[in-house]
C-alpha cells in the first residue's frame, strides 16, 4: 500500500521549506501545532532529506516473494548451483574486505603524507620566526583541501557529505536512501576524506570508511555502476534488496574495522549500531571480512616501517599500545571511574542537544545553495587555522624532562614533543596537541607514564576548542566523521580529571584518556558492547575490560535519561522513517484495525484482471502493493456463495513488469506455466522497473487480462486486526518487511478477505498521534 511518507517533527519546517508548494503534504502537522479532529487519514509525504535535497523514497523489499516464478527456481536448482550461489556469497565477502582495506590504508597513507609534510612546511617557518608565513602557509594549505572536498561534495556527489552512518541505518532498517551507494558517491567519499582529514578540520575518517565499506559491498552485489553492470548470470543472484542488505552490513563492518584495526569490534559494531536484521550465517561472513581487512592493514603496516611510504610508518592507523602499564584498581579507583562515567553521559547528552541545535541552522544555510554551502565549509575551515595556529602562542613553554632528552623536543615528524615558539630544551605543549595529524594527537593524549606532559591551562584550551570545533564542522558539506572528534574530546578532559585527582589514585593519566574518550562515545553515540570491544582492541590491553565496561554502561545510562544518541537525532533531522526496536507504551491501546478506518479504502485486483484496471489504479494511487483476491471460489469446507479468497499480494514493479513484457490474454483464464517462464525469469522479478508513464499500452490492449496469479506472492505476512500496534510494529520490523496485510477476526460471506494494508509509516509514533491526538496523553503513561 502507501509507501513510506517522510515527515517528523524534527523536520516539518526544514523539509517544507525545500518543497515546492504543489508537493507540501496538506496534512504534515506538528506536534505543537493544535491537536486535530479525529476525522483525518492516515498519511503523510514520501519525502526525507538525503544528501542535499529533498528526496522521494521507497522502502526495500527484504521479504522472500514466494510466487510461482520463484519456487519454480528453487525447485530446480541443483546442488552444485545452490553450491555456487553459497560460494559467491564469500567470494564478494572476501571481495568486500579486499578493497575496503586496501582503500582505507591508501587513504591513511595519503592523508599521513599530506598532513605531515604540511606541517613540517609550517614548523619551518616557525623555526625560522615566520610566523606570518607560516600561518598563511597553514591557513593556505587548509583553505585548498577543504575546497576541494566541498566542491567534489557539492557538485558531484551530496550525499557524500557526512559520515554515512545514519544512512545506513535506515537502508538496513528497510529504508531506500536514494544515490547513497554509487560510484560518484564513492569516489567523491574517498577523495573527500583525504582532502577534509589532510586541511586539519576536527573530523575523522572512520564514519567514511563505514561508508566506503558500505559502498563497495553494494556496487559488488549490484555488479558494479548503474550504467555498466556486469550481466554475468550468477552475478544478477545479488541483485535484490534482501542479499544487498547482507553485503553492505559486511561492509560497514569492514569500515569500521580499517578504522580502527579491530575486527571484532567491526562486527560487533554492525550488529549492535547499524543492523537491524541478523542471522548466524552474517555474522559468519562479516568476521571473515573483517579478517580479511585486518590481514591487508597488518601487510601494509610491515611493508611500510621501513620507510617506503613516506611519513606513513608507525604511525597512520589508530593504535594505542597501552599494555605496558600495568592496571591495578583499588576500591577508591571506583569513585574516579564512577565519576568519569557520569561526566561523559552528561557531556554526551548535552553535545548532541547543542549539536541538534547546530544541524538545524545549518540547514536553513544550505537551504539558500551550492555557493552559501562553500562558503560555510569554507569559514568553518579558516576559523579552524586560526584557532589551532594561534592558541599554541597562549601557552607557556614547558621544560623537557632530562630523561627524554633525546626525543625532546621533537622535529615536525612524530612525537610528544613540539617546540614551536619555545627555546632549545622546552616543548609546548597546546602545539603538540593541535599543529599535528588527528592520528599523532590521539597517541600524544593517550601516551602512557607522562603525568606532567600536559599543563591543566593548555587542556582546558583543547577541550573547549575542541568542543566548539567539533560543534561547527559536522554538518559542513565535506565527507566527515564523529568518532575523532568525541574521543579527542573525552580524553582531554580524562586528563583533566587525572590531573584533578592527584594522588587520590594510582591509574597513569593516560588511561584516564582512554576512559574519558570511551565515556563521551558512549555518552553522545550509546554504544557499550561494541565500543568496548573496540576499546580494547586499540589500547591491547585486557586489564582494561572491567574498568571499561563499567564506564560506558554508566556513561550510556546517564545520557539515555536525557536525549536520544547522536545517529538517531541525524534520523530525525533527515526525516528517515527508522523504526525503532521498542514501541512506545501507548501503541498497545491501540489496534490495527483502527489504524485501517482511518486509511483510505484498500485497492484490490482480482486474480485474473483487465489491463486497463491495472493501469488506471498504478496511473491513479502511488502503493507499492496490492492485494489480490479472487471471488466465486469453492472453498474445500462450507457453502460455496459468496466464498472470496485472498490468494496473496502483488508488487507495483511486478504490475510494471506485465505490462512492459504485455503478457496479456484475451480471454479471461489462468496461464500456464510453460507461457509465464517464456516471458519472465526470477533475475525479471527482482529489477525495479520505473514508472507507468514509461510503459505504453494500446486502447485494443486495455480490454484484454493478465493473469496475476503467477507473479502474487502468496505467503503474504498477514495479522488479524484486533492485533496491538505495537506488536505488529515488532513483527513488521524484526521481519523486514515492506507490507502487512490486516485480516478480518470474522469470516463469513460477503465479508472482503482483507480489511488493510500497513506499511512502514503507518506504524510511526509521529503519524499515529497526528490522527489519534487522544493518545498523546497517555505517551508518558507506564508500559502495560
């Protein structure tokens, strides 16, 4: 039926700002808006916010569609072909991690290089007291890679911009978000992320590589680019919505794993934050994946420590070897930890309230144009030159330790030590910070046995920086990521609190970093299991788990209690329709059949229809599905009259396929099975084939028939309708599907088979109080 129609509270004023005036949806109301009558339907407009614009969407098919095309394949494919489609099924998984790893450590070694010798330019001219040269070098260098990134994002590709991730979780929700996955998108990501991580903004490169990995898996499973697929047979096994959701959850999990060098964490990461649908056999080939990626890093990593990649050698990929400390706890330690928790629940609720705030405004400004969109990145870029240029001058110069004498300071290479403006045999500490790749700054903050490395002055500066600077970049035209951002962040004031500590505790500041940062991630985007998997994984060491563990389920309790995570706001903002794991309290006091009254009259098509009804309803509704029923039947027990049967559900594309192939009859009778399999094959039923203004049919043709009983899936998910909402709402999410039938609680004749159709925005909260105001007052009430 009704397909998804995108308007959320959030996002009512942004959307309808962006729409012209014929499309604006006569019945979007918001919350705050006067409550309505109950007379109205159940509806609402198929638009959301995806990439730069407002888009129409669909939702995805992941239902099997068991018509009589589709069993007849299954019932003749052999074993050695059942056996091929198994083996293709790893062949792409491994393909998946393959250019997901390669591709991440090409970007690591390009944005070590360009980042690094930028900065050794800078340090040079700082060394020689040019400063004025110095910082136009910087703020020069900086001000070209954001424009290029900008540029490629405006102009080619829109919905590169942004780490992706959000995206993807409506997509494997069920949601289709239009030109995400391409090959222009793809490669305006990489390019990107170079551009963007390499011009010093306070972004990272791990929401991108989800993406990219994500991408990857799609144009695999596709056969590469819209316009040059590959026709091989086996290949076209992929191309249906149901085995591409399991390709692009293994590459999410590959993205997340070159992110961070942590394949358990990658899967895991994907099961907890962007899958909603899992299986034993995914989760099988997502590790093997990640293993591969993992296999393809480690190659990298030993061929470039000797030196052939340029400043890319230790460095480059996150990893913070912290096991040479030992982790001893007392039960004082529980007070720090306790309080560390609390502190990044706090900030993180509070980061995404203001960060909401921000996106919000910077949609208005990207509402005026391509050019307005610029000149923000572009802003946003030499504000970020100037702060990290300038604010080292405010510190003061610390002296070096006489045991490091050797590395202190150090050169513009890698190191813990800057000396910037300071004498031979002092070291500032706020440049070692700030005039360095995001990769050497998290290892500098995180470095271990350093206790009086950083002043609480220069800290303070970072933090609050780096808190403004995180703010105003996210949200810029430019491929961008949260996880750099929010652990900088968090282990800045870890430290912090190390610092305030004294000796209160034993546990080395460094550690107190690492907290910090798995505190505010936890905080801002409510992950626990796979973050600290991930945790774990970076610092490798075990000691860590409790004190980690402990961390993030507070961290995530606290922010829980205020505002909804990072990824889940970015949903609202866009409009996607992602529907939740929980259903709210009060969808209990109300059934389906009550949301069928209030939708229009449900379209059905008979088993055997004349062409030009099917042309006439896909000309004059816009549902995705239909049912079908067919009357006169003889039913195998009771009386014949008036006996109907629902015999199943048929697809628009599916409708669109008929008439585009013109299997039509003049008489009305069943085909057989020989005529179906000469016109169609199983590869026919899973394209997606436009619309009905493209498909030409004679006036002679609209009298004739189509059998529809060959393409109808028949095992249609079907609830009766004195089913709750919100267990239809569990059942329709956990099963992916797109369509539910609601069935009649009496049979009898006369009485239609089927009383509804739900779909995906039937059961949003946002739509069902827009319709049932009455509800709204029991939103707060407890759950029965």
């Amino acid at each position: 039926m009704e397909e998804p129609r995108l308007v959320e509270e959030a996002t009512t004023n942004d959307i309808n700002g962006q729409l012209n005036e014929e499309e604006r949806d006569p019945e979007s109301n918001s919350l705050r808006q006067p409550l309505l009558k109950r007379n109205r339907t159940l509806s609402s407009s198929p638009f959301a916010l995806v990439g730069a614009k407002v888009s129409h969407i669909e939702s995805l098919d992941y239902e099997i569609n068991e018509n009589d095309l589709f069993k007849h394949d299954w019932r003749r494919r052999s074993r050695v072909q059942v056996l091929q489609y198994v083996f293709l099924k790893w062949s792409l998984a491994f393909l998946v991690g393959l250019l997901t790893g390669v591709t991440a450590t090409l970007i690591n070694l390009a944005i070590e290089n360009i980042a690094g010798y930028k900065l050794r330019a800078v340090v040079d001219y700082i060394d020689n007291r040019r400063y004025l040269m110095g910082f136009a070098y910087f703020a020069g260098a900086n001000f070209v890679l954001t424009l290029i990134a900008a540029l490629l994002c405006v102009c080619f590709a829109p919905t590169a911009a942004g780490p992706g991730i959000p995206e993807i979780k409506a997509y494997l929700n069920g949601v289709d978000t239009p030109n995400m996955f391409g090959a222009t998108t793809l490669f305006v990501k990489i390019i990107g992320s170079i551009a963007a991580v390499s011009a010093s903004l306070d972004l990272g490169k791990e929401g991108p590589l989800v993406h990219i990995g994500a991408c990857f898996a799609s144009l695999l499973g596709q056969g590469g680019p819209d316009n040059y697929r590959l026709k091989w047979r086996w290949l076209r096994y992929f191309n249906n919505d149901r085995d591409r959701r399991d390709l692009i959850t293994s590459g999410s999990s590959s993205g997340v794993c070159a992110a961070f060098r942590s394949p358990v964490g990658g899967v895991l990461f994907a099961l907890e934050e962007v899958a909603t649908w899992w299986r034993s056999a995914l989760l099988w080939r997502t590790f093997f994946s990640t293993a591969v990626v993992v296999v393809i890093l480690r190659a990298f990593i030993e061929y470039c420590k000797s030196g052939k990649c340029g400043l890319f050698g230790k460095g480059g990929l996150i990893m913070f070897d912290v096991s040479g400390v030992s982790v001893t706890y007392h039960p004082v330690d529980i007070i720090p930890i306790a309080l560390i928790g609390i502190i990044g629940g706090l900030l993180g609720s509070l980061y995404n309230y203001v960060l909401h705030k921000v996106l919000r405004l910077y949609n208005l400004i990207n509402e005026k144009g391509k050019l307005h969109k610029l000149l923000l990145a572009l802003s946003v870029s030499l504000f970020t030159s100037i702060s990290m240029y300038g604010l080292p001058f405010l510190a003061k110069c610390k002296p070096c330790d006489p045991s490091i004498q050797g590395s202190c300071p150090g050169t513009g290479g890698t190191g813990n030590f800057k000396q910037f403006n300071c004498p031979n045999g002092y070291y500032n500490d706020l440049a070692t910070l700030l005039l360095t790749t995001n990769d050497d700054a998290v290892r500098n903050i995180f470095s271990i046995n350093t206790p009086g490395e950083f002043q609480v002055s220069s800290l303070i500066i970072y933090f609050v920086l780096y808190c403004i600077l995180g703010l105003i970049t996210f949200g810029i035209a430019v491929p961008s990521g949260l996880f750099l951002p929010i652990i900088l962040m968090g282990s800045a004031y870890g430290r912090l609190l190390a610092i305030a500590m004294g000796s209160y505790t034993k546990i080395d500041p460094g550690l107190y970093a690492v907290l910090g940062a798995a505190s505010l991630m936890a905080g801002s985007m409510r992950m626990t299991v796979s973050l600290c998997v991930i945790f774990l994984e970076l610092t490798n060491n075990l000691l860590l788990l409790p004190i980690t563990m402990l961390v993030l389920l507070i961290s995530k309790s606290v922010g829980d209690c205020f505002n909804l995570s990072i990824y889940e706001i970015i949903l609202e903002l866009k409009g996607l329709p992602f529907l939740d794991a929980n259903p709210e309290p009060w969808m209990r006091n109300i059934t389906v059949g009550e949301l069928a009254d209030v939708k229009p009259p449900v379209v059905t098509l008979r088993g055997i229809e004349k062409v030009g009804r099917i042309v006439e309803v896909l000309k004059n509704t816009t549902h995705n599905g239909f049912p079908v029923v067919d009357e006169g039947v003889v039913p195998p027990v009771g009386l014949p009259i008036g006996a109907t049967e629902l015999h199943g559900i048929v697809l628009r594309t599916h409708l669109l396929l008929v008439l585009k192939k013109k299997l039509f009859l003049h008489e009305r009778r069943r085909t057989e099975e020989w005529e179906v399999r000469e016109k169609f094959s199983w590869i026919d039923l899973a394209e997606r084939w436009g619309k009905i203004e493209d498909v030409a049919v004679t006036k002679s043709e609209m009298e004739m028939y189509v059998d529809l009983h060959p393409l109808t899936n028949t095992t249609p998910y079907t609830v009766v309708e004195s089913m709750s909402v919100a267990k239809a709402m569990v059942l329709f999410r956990q099963v992916g599907l797109r369509h539910m039938l609601i069935v009649p609680k009496y049979q009898a004749a006369g009485v239609s088979p089927v009383v509804g159709i739900l779909t995906r925005q039937d059961l949003r909260a946002h739509n069902i109080l827009t319709v049932f105001p009455h509800l709204v007052k029991s939103k707060s009430g407890k759950k029965h």
